[in-house]
C-alpha cells in the first residue's frame, strides 16, 4: 500500500463530514473512502483520548499498545486515501440546502450531504478562578499523560471515582505524596479503593470542595473546604490532576440533536440521530459503554448508514 498526500483543505460539498479524528471518526473516514465517497474530517487533534493513553491492553490484535502507537496506525490507515485532515474545532453545526454546514473556530463554512459526529468526551473542569491559567504548569487533566513530570513530588488528585482513584495509584509509584480530595465517599470500585487504600504515601480527603488552585507561574498549593464545617486549609502541593469525569463535545450541536441528561447524543442502533442526515459515533453518543474497540465499531456503523442514506438520497 502506498500513502497518498493528503490534502490539507476541504474543496465544494462532500458527501461525508466526519467532525473527531479518534478511533470513531479515523475508522468512519476509512469506511466512507472504500465507498469511494468523498470525505472530510475536521478535528481539533488526531486521536482523541487514545492519544492520552499510555498503554492499551484490549484493543484485539495487539495484547499491549501505546496509545500513541495505536494513534499513529489509525492515522496511516486513513492516509491511504486522499481525506482532507483539517485541525480546527467545530463551533456550529447548522442545515442547509444541500445537507450541512460545519462553521469551524478558524472561520471555515464546511458544507457536506452527511455529517458523521465522533467528537467524543473531553475531561469536566473544576470551575475554579485559576484553574485555566494553570493548566499544563502544574494542573493536569490527565495523570496517566503528565504523571511521570511529577516525581518525587507532592500532589493532589480531585475526584471520587474509578479514573480519579486509578489516577492516584499510578501517582503514588512516583509521587512523594499524593492526596485524594473528593466532596462525598469514593465511588471507585471495590478493588480499585482497596488497593488505594493499601497506599503508605496516599491520603484521603473526604468531603472537601476544591476552593482554587494556587500559584502564580505554576502551581504551588491547592486550596480546599470542608463541606461540613467550612473550615478552609490549603495542601502544599506541586501538582494537581483533576479527574472528575469527562463531557461530550456536543456544544456545536445543542439545539439541533436530541440529547440525554448526561448531553450525549441519542442515537439508534444504525448511529441515526433524530436528524435524517447527521450520524454520530463514538464517546459523544448515548452507546453504551466507551471503549477504543466499540467507538471504533460504531464509527463503521455511522458511516455504513451514511453511505446508505446517500443512496437512497440519490
Ligand atoms: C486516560 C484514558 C485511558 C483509556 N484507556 C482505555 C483503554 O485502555 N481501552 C479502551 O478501550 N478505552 C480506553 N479509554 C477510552 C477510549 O479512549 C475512548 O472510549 C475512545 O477514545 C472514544 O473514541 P471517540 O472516537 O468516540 O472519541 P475521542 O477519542 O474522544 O475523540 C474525539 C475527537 O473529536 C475531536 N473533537 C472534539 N470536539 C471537537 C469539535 N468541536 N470540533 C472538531 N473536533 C472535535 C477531538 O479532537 C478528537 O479528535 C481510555 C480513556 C482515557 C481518557
């Protein structure tokens, strides 16, 4: 097989607007080109959470992969054909005469027949007055990408659940010191708490709201009130990893598709939304479970019943 270069902007209607490029919207664009349908995909990066993932253990065909070298493969695999990749994020997603309108953050107006929506999950923020300004000098969303940066130090992880007390067993083997602040008792599984649990250098904090995070150029300490007694301390902590949950990226379609308390977008088994048109895959819908294999499988799904809806379209 040999790569095509890949155009880099997207030219009149196409027939498919896949809006992700993690393993829904990589295998959706496969898809639709080996139906020899003219593709788009515009993304704000390549991967999506896979990229964030150190290593990957049940992927099949490969019994360990990291997440960037699973990241690299899917890109290839839609570099065989000529899809446009345009890095930009999508803002609005409106009907027009012809199908669709993408109007994009850097002013682009994409217009397609279809659009496969794979824009998946993004990490929920604390809401605090510091948080956007520390982020990557010492506020993290994700522990598993930035932990090792934190040696030796001592750190904090915000979050009650499974990826928050995951997140704080993987910071303990290289932390000096990790705290586990959470406003109610953990919900993590039974086996994940108890191995927590176990952890010399871990500390629990129940019942605490994160105040703000302090620092000026960098994180320097996390401020934190007690919901009962209302009593404020702040941890003298380097870094902080907010693991709190994670969002769909539906902003840019509020108003148009129908979407479930939790605001994924509903779809049926063949990924139709209420929209005749307008597909979604992945992370970002109301599929049950959110795994790299089943994004994967309902990215194909997507673009199937994309490619029939054209047909029958005409
Ligand atoms: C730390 C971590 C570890 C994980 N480990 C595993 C594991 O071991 N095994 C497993 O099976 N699953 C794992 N998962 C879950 C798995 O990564 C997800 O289920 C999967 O990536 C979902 O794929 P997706 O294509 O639906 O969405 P995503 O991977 O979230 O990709 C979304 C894409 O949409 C783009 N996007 C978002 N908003 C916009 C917009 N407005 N405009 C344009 N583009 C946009 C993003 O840039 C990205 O390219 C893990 C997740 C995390 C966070």
């Amino acid at each position: 097989m040999f790569t095509l270069e890949t155009p880099s902007e997207i030219a009149g209607t196409v027939d498919a607007l896949i809006i992700g490029a993690g393993p829904a919207g990589m295998t959706a664009a496969v898809y639709l080109a080996r139906k020899k349908r003219s593709v788009a995909i515009v993304a704000e990066d390549i991967g999506g959470q896979v990229a964030w993932t150190i290593g990957i253990e049940n992927y099949m065909g490969y019994q360990y992969i990291t997440g960037r070298e699973l990241t690299s493969k899917f890109e290839e695999q839609v570099r065989q054909f000529p899809i446009p990749i345009v890095t930009d994020e999508v803002k609005e997603l409106r009907m027009a005469s012809e199908g669709f309108v993408a109007v994009t953050e850097g002013g682009r107006e994409i217009s397609s027949r279809t659009v496969v929506i794979a824009s998946g999950k993004r990490p929920k923020e604390l809401g605090v007055p510091n948080e956007r300004r520390l982020i990557g000098r010492g506020l993290s969303y994700c522990a598993t990408c930035d932990g090792p940066l934190f040696a030796g130090l001592e750190v904090a992880v915000c979050g009650g659940g499974n990826s928050a007390i995951q997140a704080a067993i993987e910071m303990a083997q290289v932390a000096a010191k990790v705290y586990v602040v959470s406003r109610s008792p953990w919900r993590a599984d039974a086996v994940v708490a108890e191995k927590a649990e176990g952890l010399k250098n871990l500390e629990k904090r129940v019942g605490f709201v994160v105040v703000d995070v302090i620092g000026e150029s960098r994180v320097e300490g996390l401020r934190i009130r007690n919901r009962e007694s209302g009593a404020e301390e702040t941890i003298p902590v380097r870094g902080v990893f907010v693991e709190i949950g994670l969002a769909p990226n539906t902003a840019f379609a509020k108003g148009l598709l129908k979407m479930n308390g939790s605001g994924e977008i509903e779809v049926n088994c063949r990924c139709e939304t209420n929209v005749p048109g307008i597909f979604a895959a992945g992370d970002v819908t109301d599929v049950f479970e959110k795994q790299i294999v089943v994004a994967a499988g309902e990215g194909a799904k997507a673009a199937l019943s994309a490619h029939e809806f054209l047909i029958r379209r005409g």
